[in-house]
C-alpha cells in the first residue's frame, strides 16, 4: 500500500447564486480591500470559493456535526423548483443582483 491515498476528486463544480444588492456591495468592498490589503486584484467570483471554506472551517458545530454524521434530510429539487416557480414566491428583480453580472475591478 502507498503512504498518499488515493487523491479526492478535484473536479470544480460550477454554482450560480443570486445575492442581494447590499451582499453584492459588501463583495466588491470586499475585493477592493483585499486588492489595497495585498496589492494584487482579485475577481469576486475567485474570492468566494476561499470565503466560503473560511466560513466553514471556522464553524465549529458544523465540524462537530459532520465528524459526528449529518441528518439525513430529504433533497427533492423538483419540489424546490416547483415551490420557486408559483408566481408571489420570487423576489423582485430589483432586489436581487447576479454576482457574475457584476463588473469585476482589475
């Protein structure tokens, strides 16, 4: 047997989200201070991924649960998507902002 185990699946997943304009405001902050604080610009849509893995980490009952077996809960995306589609369920356009729409600062 090999000291490295078999690597774990590196194939990136591709996830669109709409967020709200304020969340939107904050990212671009976000990456202007980042490109002052480290003098290198980054895309939003690059800074997310790490954004999120932080927020992870540092979350100790979500580590606590999945060391210890997440709930089983049912995920039925057509019962979410037919839920989203009924008319007076979306938010107005006005209220949200597509993060890739965004113009991204180099």
């Amino acid at each position: 047997m090999l000291k490295l185990a078999k690597l774990p699946d590196r194939t990136p997943t591709r996830i669109t989200i709409t967020v709200s304009a304020d969340l939107n405001q904050a990212l671009c902050d976000y990456q202007k201070l980042y490109a002052a604080t480290y003098g290198a610009s980054e895309k939003i849509a690059d800074l997310i991924p790490f954004m999120l893995e932080a927020f992870l980490d540092s979350d100790r009952a979500f580590a606590k649960a999945r060391k210890e077996g997440l709930p089983e809960v049912e995920n039925d995306k057509s019962a979410r998507r037919s839920r989203s589609s009924r008319a007076g369920d979306a938010e107005p356009a006005s209220h949200v902002a597509q993060v890739a729409s965004q113009p991204q600062e180099d």
